[in-house]
C-alpha cells in the first residue's frame, strides 16, 4: 500500500485516510478474532488434555487435578471435579471441590511456583489440613495463596460449609457430622517442616482465623485431647456443637468459645487413678468404664473468657442427672436422680499446638440422693482412725457436693447431706435422726464432718441413752492413719435431750466405782444437754441431768435403802481415757430433792442437798478401780450413812446438814486416811428403841485398813422412846461413837459382831417425871404424880452383847402407892451387864434404889420425915421394855417400920400409938421382886430390927394391894391378910396361919 503524494492537499489526505480505516479495522478485528480463536483453541486443549495438570503437580509436593475446564481470559480458569493436594511429609492439604474458579500467577508458574491469586471452590467434598478433614457442602475461597515445597502464605481464605462431617484421617473417626460452618482465615508466609505427633509449630504461629460452626459431635472426640492429664475423668455423649472461634496467630482470642448441648451425657470418674502419680493413657470409655457414673442433659464449653484473655476453660454441666456407682463385681446402681452437676477445669490460653493439658479440676453436684450408704465407705476412710468405725449413713436425701482436685488427687471437698432418717457412727456411739452431715477436705491432708441432728436417738454400745435430742457431732483428723491416731479430734454436743432411763448409767458408774459401791440407779428420767470434747485417746467436757423421781438404792450386804427424789447432775469431765483406764471429774456438782408427799400435801418447800466435788479422780488399772475424792456440801438427809451401821444396835441417822469428805479407794475397799464430817442441824440419832436430836457434828473415818469409826456429839439435844408421843427430855453432851476393827467385812455385810458402840448421855434433865410412868405396870398402884429427874447413862454395846450404866435422880418427887400420897427423893443405880440386844435383857446385879425424905402427903405428923429406905439388887435381870420386866433379890434397908405400917394398915394412920408402936428402927431384911408389864409382886419379904420381925407376900395389881403379912413385936404376933387392900386380922397362931397361906397362895401362883 503506498502513501499520497507529497503534493496532495490536506484534505485530500484527509480523505484517502476515511478510505482506508475500514480496511485497517477490519485487519484488526481479524486478528483479534484469531487470537481469540487460538487462545480458546489452545486453553481448552490446556485445561482439557491434562497437559497443563501434569505440568502444575511437577511442582515439588502439590498435586492440582480437574476433570474439565475453560478459560475466558489468560490465568483464569472455570474448572471442574478440582483436586488440590500438598503432601510431603511435612504438612499435608487436599482440597476437593465439583467446580472452581482458579486463576494462577503465570510468572510465578515460569519461575516453578505455584501462586493462586484467586480460588473460588463451589461443591466443597473434602478439606484436608494435617490429619483433620472436612466433608460436606460448600464454599471455599483464596486470594494470593503460595503453594510449593518450601513456601506457603494464604493471605485470605474463607469456608462456607453445609451438611459437613469432621473426619480423623488416623483412624478414619468421625468427630463432628452435619456441621455448618462460616469461616475465614489467613496464613503467613511460611517454610513448613515435618511435626511429629502434632502441628507444624510455625504453621499453628502463623495461622488466624474466624469461624462460627454448628454440628453434632461426640463430646468424647472434642474435648478428651484437652482432658489427658486428667486419668480419671472421661466424659462421653452426642449432640449440638455449636462455636464461636477467633484465632489470631495460633491463640485463641477471648470470647472464642465450643459449646457442645447433649441430652444423654455422660461423666465418669474412675477413683483407682486418683492420687496415682503414674501417667495413664485414656483409653475409650467402654473399654475402660470408671466407678462414678454420671448421666443427664449436659452442656460442656470450652472457651475463652472475656475477661480473661490468658486462661482457656472447660465447663460441663448437666440436669436431671442420675448417679450410679459401679464396683468390680456388679453393674451399676443408682444412688442419686434428679441432680444437678457443674465440672470445670480451666488451663493456660497458649498458641494451639503448645496447649498443657489441666492439672486441676473442680466438680459440684447438688440433687436427691437414694442411697446414703453408699458415702459410708468415704466417710470410714477419712475418719476410721478418730472416730472407730467412722460414720456410717442410711436413707434417702439431699446431697450437696463440691469437690476440687489437683495432680489427680483430691485438694478440697465440701460435702453436705439433709435426709430425714441419717445414722452416724463414732466411738462406740451410735446417733439417728432427722438432720444435716457437713463434711469438709479442707486441705489434701484433714478432714472434718459436723453431723446435725434433730428428734435424734443417741446410743452407746447398743445402750440407749438419749432421746428426742438435738445433736451435733463434729470430727476433726489427718487422713494419714499414724497422724490420725495421735491428732485427730472431735466433739459431741446435745440439748433439750431425754435421757429415758437412768439405769442405763449404771455401766458408766461401775467402770470406776468398786464392785462394793452402795449407789444404784434402778429407775426415772432425765432432760439433759452438754458436750463431749475428744480426741483419739481421751475426752472432756460437761453434761447436765435433770429429772424428777429418780429411784436409787444405796446398798450394802444384803440390805437396800431406796430413795426417790428429784435430782440435778452437773457433771464436769476433765479427763476421761477411752479405754476408762483414767476419770478425773473434779468441779461435778449434784443437787437433789427426796420426793416427800406429806410435805408437798402441807405445802411445805422440799429441801434441797447438793455436794461439790472438789477433787474426783478415778483410774482402773488391770481391772481393779482406785481414786481420791474431795466433796462437800449441804445434805438434808443423811440416812444413806445408815447402809453402813448395825441395825441390831438400833443405830440410825437422820438430819441435814453440811458434810465434806475426803479419801480414797482401792479395789472394793477404802484406803486410809479417809474421813466424812458432817456439821448438822438438826442431826438425829436412833440407838436402841431411843432417839436423840439436835445441833450436832458427825464424824466418820477410816484410820487404818479394817479401823474404822464414827462418832457423833450433840452439845444440846432431846430425848425419847421412839413411837413415845410424850414430850422429849433435854439432855447436854451426847456423845456416840461406832468402832469396827474388821471394816472390810463390814462393807460385805454388816454384822453386828463386828461393830462396838459407846453411848454417852452424861446429863439429862427430865421436866415431867410422869413420862417414866411408862416403864411401870398399869394397875399396881405405884404412879408417879409430880416433879423433877435428871438421868445419866454409859452404854457400850458390843455385837449383840451390851453393858452399862443409868443414873436417875430425882428430888422432892410426889408417887402414889395405892391411895396413899407420897413425897420424897428417888435415886436410882442400874448396873447393865450380860445384855442380850436381841431379847434386851441384861443382868442387873449390884444395882439399887435409894428413897430418901419421904413423907406421907397429908400427913400432920412429923414422924415419916425424912424417912429413907434402900434397895440393894444382888441378883437382878431386867427385861428393856415397856413396861419394864425385873426379876430381883432385893437387900432391903429402912430406917424404920412406922412408914410401912401406916401404908399397909389404916389403924396405925388413925392411931397414933399403935404407929409408935410398930414404929421400929434400923430395919433390915430381903424380899424377891418380880415387876411385869400387870403386876408388882414382893414375895419372901422379910424384915427385922429390934423387937420387929416381918413376913410378907404383896402383890399389886388392878389398883388394889392383896397378900399376907406376919408381924412380931416382942411376945406379940398378929397377922394380917390383904384382900382388895381390905385387911383381916389374924390373932390366933398368926404365925402358923401365915406359914399356911403362904404354902397355898405358891401352890396357886402363876
């Protein structure tokens, strides 16, 4: 083609130019066209013929594969059936995908590099990274990806999948199916290297991504890897996994969180791996099934706080979860439903591939509970040694547990039951009831419980004790046995609690006391509150016993005196020994009431008595019991010394007042020096058929082994007859002592034989002589009307012997004889030798009885006074009783007859001259005297002086004088018989009619 000449015009030009941009037009566009028609020629023949496949996977490492494809432009291509795999041994990535957008870096091709600007990936069936694959639908996208051996960087990836399932490449495990997942993330440039047993570390570093998943997933398969260091736990159940990840270089970011909501969840703890310091490899739950079975609608989250950026948690918690234990040698069996369980543990946030598994964990649980027994095992093993056979429960309830571990043992545990019906074991002691058990780890090495009952039953040794209580039992101790036994402590407190029977304390009071102790609890109740303080080998503490009609026995021998009363026991315990080798109970205070209808029928206050012990130490050694007392107090009644008197001597005591005491005792036997002093008023005695009272102190003592003594004095006191309703007589220093010289037989049984008492009564004043009447036979005619005695008695008794003597003396006393009056003096000696205490007869002789200034009352003459006679008893037996029983050979001594005759014969008080006249001095003679509770007998009298000669037989009874009487004054006899106090002269032979009536009245005489 040429160009227009050089002379052509402008326009000219301008026109040849429009002629021919047509044709220049169309040579372009036909080579355009070829162009086009060569590269789509030479594309699809490229993307079709698997040339171009081959030559991209001669790239070291990466295979690219696709079935078809097309190119619109160079670099881009539209593929399908796209197969991306990178494997060398270092990192391993496959992408499989039905269809594709790809464009490559055609430079980077030429210099041996694959770098993919763009991939778009729609129909997602496989993505592969490492040992992890995903399956499923959806989309997947890359921008400015370099792919070779040495390099790779993804810049920017995201992943849309639908219907997706997670695959483990090692063994073909699914790990998480039907998974929808939106995600996107990015790599830095980086040389992967093989990583053995794990991620390539600079892989994991220069990974960040964005993803948010849902799935179903096997709780097992997502949260077992983070578990490992925990060999006790497994957890194991399908559901909904749902997740909110952001990783940034490797860590994952607060807020990231894996949550995966199953319905049938499933927790186990295997206790043979706690506290194991070996490593142990999980295996899959049903080939190695734990003991604890947990079992519910669960939740378990593995996340990353807000607020806590440098720590990854792992929570689990689960409803309506059934519990089962399962042992070696049966299938499990439930023992709680309905329950509430939270698991958590918690490790360090680390880049992904640098993540330590947890070495602490904590679990809490909180539901009804079915079978109580089951934490009996525990609670043995954590307190066997403080409290001998640990607690044991029973019954249904509510648990609540917490529980925190560390290095595969237990760090802290917090447990606490409620159940209507919990039973509890300790030391023998057995406590049931409605209530609560607390019990704590509060470190790895002690253990406490608190058990709190109410209406609870309390019993020892299978001996009930306390009823209707409110308890709390505690317990305190290392679990380590050896410490346990040394440290452990525990306490037991009680209120408003009844004690049922108060004979179940007997065993207590017997371990220390002797088998001889007096004291007996037969029966009553008692409210009692208190608390026992213990540890391993002993215990303290203090207890209080309040109760109404108590019943007890204090004993000895054979007899038994009971009391009722009501009694208050503050008992201080300062040191027991569990093996009640030792007791002190020093400070115990006891209070007691005699129940006294007639006293409460008057109204009257009932008196109170309470002793302190001051000292109270008791030990047993080899069976045998021993301590030291020391106690005082206000007694009101001491009749509970009387176990230990001889009731043949009629001994008794009564009467309140202050005591103390202080001794010991050995085996059944007190040691010597021990000593009781009571200082009482009033204090009352009993000895004989007597009784004495007053102001008065006691003392009871024990001086050697078998000596013992009490003694008892009563500056001031009253006397009478027991069952004597006349008024008592006044008396000053009484004194009584009771010695033994064989106490230990004593204690067995008190014999009279073995004991001597001395009573002293020095002085007694008798107001009203009258009173004595008692002691002479109604009838006789011989009374007492008026006046004043004093008396004095020393009596010894020795075993059932007695002897003695009694003192009476009375001035200016008025006696009737009959119906005559009489005034004089009375000075009584009896001489008490010989006694029978059984028949309380004793043997008088050389006693006697002395009248002195008698005068007939009425009586104008002076010739009876100052009249006197004696009667000397050389034989004498005296029957102690009332009236009186003597038999006696009377000495007879008067001073003269004139008294007699004008007692006896009316004409000798009408005649002055015939009573002058058998008016004889210096009489003397004998008579036998016989008194009885009906009669007054005066047989064989005679009497003789001067000219005088008497013989008599009188006897008085039945206010009346009967008998015969013979009287010589010089040649003149007369006799003279008594009937009804009527005489009968007798003139002729008076003598021998005497001698005769005596011979017939003896034949006759009963």
């Amino acid at each position: 083609m040429s160009s227009p000449p050089p002379n052509t015009t402008p326009s000219a030009r301008a026109k040849a130019w429009k002629r021919r941009l047509p044709h220049w037009f169309a040579i372009t566009l036909g080579a355009g066209l070829g162009l086009l028609v060569l590269w789509l020629a030479g594309s699809y023949w490229l993307l079709n013929s698997q040339w171009l496949p081959e030559r991209l996977s001669q790239a070291p490492g990466v295979d690219i594969r696709w079935e078809q494809g097309s190119s619109r432009h160079p670099g881009r291509w539209n593929v399908e059936e796209l197969t991306i795999r990178r494997d060398d041994g270092a990192l391993a990535l496959a992408l499989d995908a039905d269809r594709a957008t790809l464009e490559l870096s055609l430079m980077a091709l030429l210099g041996g590099e694959i770098h993919i600007k763009a991939l778009d990936a729609e129909g997602i069936r496989e993505l592969q990274l490492g040992d992890i694959t995903l399956q499923g639908e959806g989309r997947f996208s890359l921008k400015d990806t370099t792919l070779s051996r040495d390099t790779l960087a993804i810049p920017q990836a995201t992943l849309q999948l639908t219907q997706g399932r997670l695959v483990r490449g090692q063994d073909g495990a699914t790990l998480a199916r039907n998974i929808q997942l939106d995600a996107s993330a990015s790599l830095d440039r980086i040389t992967p290297t093989s990583a053995e047993g794990g991620l390539d570390p600079e892989l994991v570093a220069a990974l960040s991504a964005d993803a948010r998943l849902s799935a179903r997933a096997d709780a097992w398969d997502v949260f077992m890897p983070y578990l490992s260091d925990l060999p006790w736990l497994a957890i194991n159940g399908r559901g909904d996994l749902h997740g909110d990840i952001s990783l940034d270089h490797g860590r994952l970011q607060p807020g990231s969180q894996v949550t995966l909501s199953a319905p049938a969840l499933v927790m186990r703890v295997d206790e043979a791996y706690l506290g194991q310091p070996q490593a142990v490899r999980w295996q899959r739950p049903d080939q190695q099934p734990p003991v604890h079975i947990a079992q519910g609608d669960g939740v378990i989250a593995l996340r990353v706080p807000a607020g806590s950026p440098d720590t990854l948690t792992l929570d689990a918690t689960l409803d309506n979860v059934m519990l089962a234990d399962r042992l070696a040698a049966r299938q499990a069996a439930p023992y709680a439903d309905n329950t509430h369980l939270e698991f958590s543990t918690a490790l360090d946030n680390r880049r992904v591939d640098q993540l330590e598994a947890p070495s602490a964990a904590a679990l809490s649980l909180e539901g009804r509970v079915l079978r109580l027994d089951m934490l009996a095992r525990y609670l043995e093993r954590a307190a066997a040694d403080p409290l001998d056979g640990g607690i044991t429960l029973a019954g249904d309830g509510r648990l609540a547990l917490d529980v925190a571990l560390s290095d595969n043992r237990l760090e802290t545990a917090d447990l606490t039951v409620t159940a209507t019906a919990l039973r509890a074991s300790a030391m023998a002691l057995t406590a049931e009831g409605n209530g609560t058990l607390h019990a704590h780890l509060p470190t790895p090495e002690t253990f406490t419980a608190t058990l709190n009952l109410t209406q609870a039953r309390l019993q020892h040794n299978a001996r009930p004790l306390l009823a209707d209580a409110s308890l709390t039992l505690t317990a305190n101790s290392p679990l380590d046995p050896d410490a346990a036994r040394r440290h452990a402590t525990g306490s037991l407190r009680w209120e408003d609690a009844t004690l049922p029977d108060i004979s179940k304390l007997q065993p207590y009071v017997d371990a220390y006391l002797p088998d001889a102790a007096p004291l007996r609890l037969v029966s009553g109740q008692a409210r009692s509150q208190g608390q026992l303080n213990l540890t391993s080998d002993q215990l303290s503490g203090d207890a209080t016993l309040a109760g109404s009609r108590w019943v007890t026995d204090w004993s000895t021998g054979k007899d038994a005196h009971r009391l009722t009363s009501d009694m208050q026991l503050d008992l201080t315990i300062n040191q027991a020994a569990m093996d009640a080798s030792t007791l002190d109970v020093s400070g115990s205070r006891l209070e007691w009431q005699v129940s006294d209808a007639s006293r409460q029928a008057r109204k009257e206050s009932t008196l109170t008595s309470s002793l302190i012990l001051h000292e109270g130490r008791f030990q047993r050694e080899d069976s045998q019991p021993s301590g030291r007392f020391d106690v005082s107090g206000s007694v009101q009644h001491l009749g509970f010394l009387n176990a230990f008197l001889p009731d043949a001597h009629g001994l008794a005591l009564d009467g309140a007042g202050q005591l103390s005491a202080r001794g010991g005792f050995k085996a059944d036997r007190l040691t010597a020096p021990t000593r009781l002093r009571v200082v009482a008023n009033p204090l009352r005695v009993d000895f004989l058929d007597y009784r004495a009272s007053g102001r008065g102190e006691l003392t009871a003592q024990l001086d050697s082994a078998e000596r013992a003594l009490l003694s008892l004095g009563i500056p001031r006191f009253s006397l009478a007859r027991q069952g004597d309703d006349s008024p008592h007589v006044e008396g000053r220093h009484l004194a009584l002592t009771t010695t033994t010289e064989a106490f230990s037989a004593v204690i067995d049984d008190p014999q009279p034989e073995h004991f001597t008492t001395r009573i002293s009564l020095p002085i007694i004043d008798v107001p009203d002589i009258t009173r004595y009447n008692a002691y002479l036979p109604e009838g006789t005619g011989v009374r007492l009307l008026d006046g004043q005695a004093s008396l004095s008695s020393e009596l010894v008794l020795s075993g059932m012997q007695g002897e003695g003597d009694v003192t009476f003396r009375a001035f200016g006393t008025e006696l009737a004889l009959l119906e005559q009056r009489l005034r004089g003096d009375i000075h009584m000696q009896l001489v008490l030798s010989e006694g029978d205490l059984a028949a309380m007869r004793f043997v008088a002789n050389d006693s006697f009885l002395r009248l002195e200034n008698v005068s007939r009352i009425g009586n104008e003459a002076s010739s009876d006074a100052g009249w006197w006679a004696q009667l000397d008893m050389a034989e004498a037996t005296l029957l102690w009783e009332t009236p009186v029983n003597l038999d006696a050979r009377l000495g007879l001594r008067l001073r003269d007859s004139g008294l007699l005759a004008r007692l006896f014969l009316a004409r000798a008080r009408e005649s002055d001259w015939l009573g002058r006249l058998l008016s004889v001095r210096n009489i003397q003679g004998s008579a036998l005297l016989r008194l009885n509770d009906k009669r007054l007998d005066l047989n064989d009298l005679q009497l003789s002086g001067g000219p005088l000669l008497l013989l008599a037989d009188l006897t008085l009874a039945e206010q009346s004088a009967n008998g015969a009487l013979y009287a010589r004054l010089g040649r003149l006899g007369v006799g003279v018989e008594l009937a009804n106090r009527e005489p009968t002269l007798k003139i002729l032979q008076p003598r021998r009619w005497f001698e005769h009536w005596r011979e017939s009245h003896r034949r006759v005489r009963p």
